[in-house]
C-alpha cells in the first residue's frame, strides 16, 4: 500500500456535483493498493496514520498524532499512485490491485481506523473525484508499506 498523507485545515470530495465529505483540521490521505497487499498491509497503514506525530504540540513541534488530538481524516482511493511512468509517455498501472480487491482493502482500511474511534470520511470507489484541499504547513508525507519478504525459492 501507498499512502500521500498532506495534514490540512481543511479538505473536501465532491462526486457528480454532491459534497460526499467534508471535514475541517486534520489528514487527507489518498491511498493506493498494491498488488499482493493483504489484511497485514491494512493493519501497518491504519496503525500508521491514526498514531503518525504529524500535528504540532503546545512547542510547536510536531508530537501529537490523530489519536492525541479531534482531528479527523478523509481517506481517498488513489490507484494512480501505483502508476510507473518510468518508461514511454504513459503510466503504467499493472502494480495497482484489481478493483474488486483494491476496494475491499481500501474500505477496510477505513474500518479499522473507525474502530480505533477516529472520523473518517471517504470519497467514492472508482468514481471521478473533485478533491479541495487547504494544506497546513504544507505538511506531506509519503507512506508506503514494509516490502513483502520474498517467497523461498522452490527447491
């Protein structure tokens, strides 16, 4: 999984004309899923984001995470982040997981934050997306799960 965390005041998604979400201070995150990635990728990045120290404390000094703080987070499906443009003029996307699997990742990865008590808004699967955003600080990380031990050679 791939992640694009940018900490804002605040962000919005906006499907077909209707507002589908709509938060002030926290995280958007546009989040990608890769081929192969399971319930353990889920597990790493909802961890992550819900306890990344990316909100400043009373010095000023980034120490507190969505847990310490009301903040909330819109999480947006982004299978372009798995786009290789390495080669020729047009990305290449066949690192992103099928639909039917990327948004079963996806909306558990959004459950599993709920569950941890944190507001999480959603734009829509597959849809044609209008995301606005007002970035603080500008503040932009890039996640990405630990790579996948490979598997034994067979013998």
């Amino acid at each position: 999984m791939k992640a694009v965390v940018q900490r804002v005041l605040e962000a919005s998604v906006t499907v077909a004309g209707e507002r589908v979400s709509q938060m002030g201070p926290g995280l958007l995150v546009l989040l990608g899923v890769g081929q192969g990635d399971s319930e353990a990728e889920v597990a790493w990045m909802a961890d992550k984001l819900a306890t990344l120290r990316i909100f400043e404390d009373a010095a000023g000094k980034m120490n507190l995470s969505l847990e310490d703080t009301s903040r909330q987070l819109i999480v947006v499906s982004q299978f372009t982040l798995y786009g290789d443009a390495r080669k020729g003029r047009r990305p290449s996307f066949i690192e992103a997981m099928e639909p039917v699997g990327a948004k079963a990742l996806y909306e558990r990865v959004c459950e599993v934050l709920r569950a941890r008590g944190l507001t999480v808004g959603t734009g829509v699967f597959a849809a044609d997306m209008k995301v606005a955003l007002v970035n603080d600080g500008p503040v932009t990380i890039l996640l990405e799960t630990p790579p996948k031990a490979p598997l034994p050679a067979p013998r």
